[in-house]
C-alpha cells in the first residue's frame, strides 16, 4: 500500500474545494490548478500550493498531458479529477499510471467500458441486471434508426453514444417525428462529443431516476451508501436530488441495492461509483448508465451515511481496504441538495453572468453550502453556471423540506441572476411536499411557478438602515419604549 502525500486536484471551483478539505483532515499535501480567469478562485487560496495552466479557460484543464507534467514537477503522487472535465477521461487515467501517478478513480478500463453506453448496457445486461430494450451498437443511419424505432415502439428515446449531460439526447413520440429529431440528436451529439453516433432505446413516460452509490476496494469488497431521487431535472439535468427517495418502494429499493453491488462485484470495480436506473410507475427497473466519479450530489449521501465519499476515494486508491461491513453502515434521516445557478429560469433558464455584490448565507443546524464564490467574485461564461450546492438533512421528510423553505428564504445572491426563486416555489409546491416525483415533474409546474425574484438584499439593508435611523432617534429625544 503507498501512502500518498501530495495531491493535485484536476478541477475547479465547489469540488476542488472540497477535495482540498478532504485532503487537509487526511493530512495531505494539496495542489490546485487555475486558468487565467480563475486567478481569484477561492480554491487556489485554500490549497496548500497553486499553479496557472495559461490558454483557452476551458481547454486548460483538459490538456492532461501538462496537467499530468505539472503535477511531477510539484512532486505529487497523485490526481484527483474531481468530477467534469477529465474525471471520465480513461485515456487520462492511463497515462496518470504510466506516468507513476495514482489516478484516484477507478481503473481506466472501467472508466472506458462506461463511458460507452451501448458497451456498458451489453455488460450489465449479461450480469443480469435489466435494461431498457434498444440498440446494442451505436449507428449513424437515419433510415436504420427509423426502422429499429418502429420495431422497439413509440415513444423512444435518441442518445448521444458517447456524451452525456442531456446532450445529444432527443425524445420522439411518434414515427412522423423522427427524422427530425434524428438529425437534430446526432447534429449535437457531434458538436459536443466529436461524434454523431446514437443509440435508440425503449422511452419510459414519467419514471422516477434513482441511483445507488456504491464504494468499492481492490480487494474484492462492495457496499452501497443508499440511493438517491434525481428525478426533478431539466432538460435531463438534475436539479434537486434527495436521499433517500421519500416514496420507494422497500421491494425496490432492496432489488436495486442487490443488483447494483453484485454487477459491481462481477466486474471487479473499484473506487466510488454511482450505479444509475429509472423506475416506472409499475417499479420495473432499467439500468441507464454508470457514473465512474464522484457525482455532484454526493454530499446528500454523506449526511445520512456519515461516509466522507472524497475520503474513501483517496483512501482506497492508496490500496485500503473497506473499513465497514455493508449492515454497519446505518442510514439516518433525509438529505436534499439544491443546485443553485446563475441562470434566469423566467428566460428559458439563460446563464447568467457577473460579479457577485452581496451574498448572503444560510446556515443553523442540519444546513449545509459547498460553494466556492463570495461576495466580489465574478462569474465567468467559460463553465457549467453552478456557484454552489445547498444541502439541508432533518430526521423526517417533513423536517426536511420545512428546513429547505427555511434556508431557501435565507439565501441572497445579488450582482446575477439565479434559480433561487425556482428552489423556494419547488419546496412549497404540494407533490414536493408528498414526495411526488418523476422526471416529468419540471415540465408539468413551470408555468405555475411564480419566478419573481424575492426581496434583495440590498432591499433588506434598507429595511436596517431605517429601523437603525429610528433608533437613533428615539435615544437622542429620550424615549422611552414600554411594553
């Protein structure tokens, strides 16, 4: 087993701080990265070294050839990727170990196999876990994919073959519309992901997408941390993720903690890994894909686990074993991450961007903020337009989404616009309150959402300075105030 001293950290912003602060309580010697427009990144303070990656803002963190350089010449033994950018890059995880570095993730050949969907499907369908019906190789022919369409039964559902992210992925409801929606899948797919190639599968109308985190050491041992509800999405993209879902069923829920750590364990994974499915409303379960990297939503698991997910990483990549049988891990409670952006959800949810002029925390018992921006930092329109993760725990599902109201009402973002008016409409909407969801939920409520933005912060100083200036006056005439 290698100890490892020096880590640097593949990524930027929320999770790059958040890996440091994993590093610091392991005693571990950190190492970030920033590009030119990251100089004042609140990570690049806190690290315990930083250095610059010059050029194109986005690209300087995908060169991983001089990631990998730079990382030697700070005397790392090691690369945390974080999540984005290079975390699913397998060709990166390769060359991080021919090189004498650890790559902390799992090995490259499993990143490879599940960062294809059509390998990964195959896979996990001969091990026995169940998949939507579709194609098992990718095609580029139109008129191919109509008649596959046809033969599968409308609705289906066009996805980018190697790309995720909602890119590249098109439902089509009937076989009028499918040539259309074909090119317009395949179009983006190659935009983003360097190739147009698709998939066809089975579309399933108003599931739930629930996920399971597994953690696995080289040894051989599999546990699961529970699951997580990352059915409220836009544009399939999460939004909100819960743990665990406020309404599985506990049959289902025990099938799909079964199967996913016994396709684990037939594979010989290792690392963290997120094992995603989506239910129907009959709870039939389909596999979808396999996330080989921390997930944004990971700190949800950790509150009611109290497994610090980041740490098992560094940990089992030094070559730990697991430090706890599955039935000693004991789930508490119910965690809810919100995903705060700068985007206008009023405005087909349009980034926003600018400098941050007053920000204004939550906080209190069972409130968490993983975030890297503060008052003055400026948002750039180079990255994804997440500033920060708020996360509350309460005992019950009740407690839980009365804390989210509360803290929701807390939270003040002034200088861009964000989706925090969506968040506060979310949590007093009635199927949230029950637990209601599927990834439809979206779709079904924006328009009866009311999206002004709440009270700014600056409104609120107002507020002070009056009530401040009425004190002020009572002393100088020598009021007296009875009650």
């Amino acid at each position: 087993m290698k100890k490892i001293t020096k880590i640097l950290v593949a990524n930027r912003g929320e999770i790059a701080l958040r890996i440091i602060r994993a590093c610091k309580e392991l005693d571990i010697k950190s190492v970030a990265i920033f590009s030119e427009v990251d100089v004042e990144g609140i990570w690049v303070k806190k690290a315990d070294e930083c250095y610059p990656i010059t050029g194109d803002a986005l690209q300087a963190y995908l060169d991983y050839d001089r990631i990998i350089t730079l990382a030697l010449k700070a005397g790392c033994d090691a690369i945390h990727p974080g999540y984005g950018f290079l975390s699913e890059n397998a060709e990166f995880a390769a060359a991080c170990g021919e090189r004498g570095l650890i790559f902390i993730g799992p090995k490259p050949e499993h990143i490879a196999l599940f960062g294809d969907k059509m390998a990964s499907k195959v896979a996990m369908r001969e091990i026995g876990v169940p998949v939507l019906e579709g194609t098992d190789e990718p095609i580029v022919d139109k008129a191919e994919g109509g008649k596959i369409a046809a033969k599968i039964g409308f609705p289906v559902i066009i996805k980018a073959a190697f790309g995720g992210g909602g890119r590249g992925m098109r439902i089509v409801k009937s076989a009028k519309l499918f040539d259309e929606m074909f090119d317009s899948a395949t179009n983006e797919a190659k935009k983003y992901f360097g190739k147009g190639d698709v998939f066809i599968e089975k579309y399933v109308e108003n599931p739930r997408h629930i996920e399971i985190q597994v953690v696995a050491d080289k040894y051989g041992n599999v546990v699961h941390l529970g699951e997580r509800d990352c059915s409220i999405q836009r544009r399939h993209q999460k939004v909100i993720e819960i743990a665990p879902s406020p309404r599985l069923n506990p049959e289902a829920r025990k099938e799909l903690y079964r199967i996913s750590t016994k396709a684990m364990m037939k594979l010989g994974y290792e690392s963290v890994g997120t094992v995603e499915y989506l239910l129907d409303e009959d709870d039939n379960i389909y596999f979808i894909e396999m996330n080989t990297r921390v997930q944004v939503e990971h700190p949800v698991t950790e509150i009611i686990s109290g497994v610090d997910i980041i740490q098992r990483m560094i940990e089992i990549a030094e070559g730990d074993k697991l430090k706890y049988l599955q039935e000693e891990i004991k789930f508490r409670g119910y965690a809810i991450e919100f995903r705060i952006n700068a985007e206008n959800p009023q405005n087909n949810f349009m980034p926003s961007v600018g400098t941050i002029t007053n920000y204004m925390t939550p906080g209190g018992p069972g409130v968490r903020l993983d975030s890297s921006v503060y008052t003055g930092y400026t948002i750039v329109p180079n990255y994804d337009s997440m500033v920060g993760k708020l996360i509350v725990w309460a005992i019950d599902w009740e407690g839980a989404v009365k804390k989210a109201s509360r803290a929701l009402d807390e939270f003040y973002i002034d200088g861009v616009i964000t989706n925090l008016p969506l968040h506060r409409e979310i949590v007093k909407d009635k199927d949230f309150m029950e637990g209601k969801l599927n990834t439809s939920y979206l779709d079904k409520k924006m328009e009866l959402f009311n999206l002004k933005a709440t009270k700014s912060i600056a409104e609120e100083e107002q507020k002070t300075s009056f009530i401040a200036g009425l004190i002020k006056k009572i002393k100088e005439h020598k009021l007296v105030v009875r009650h």
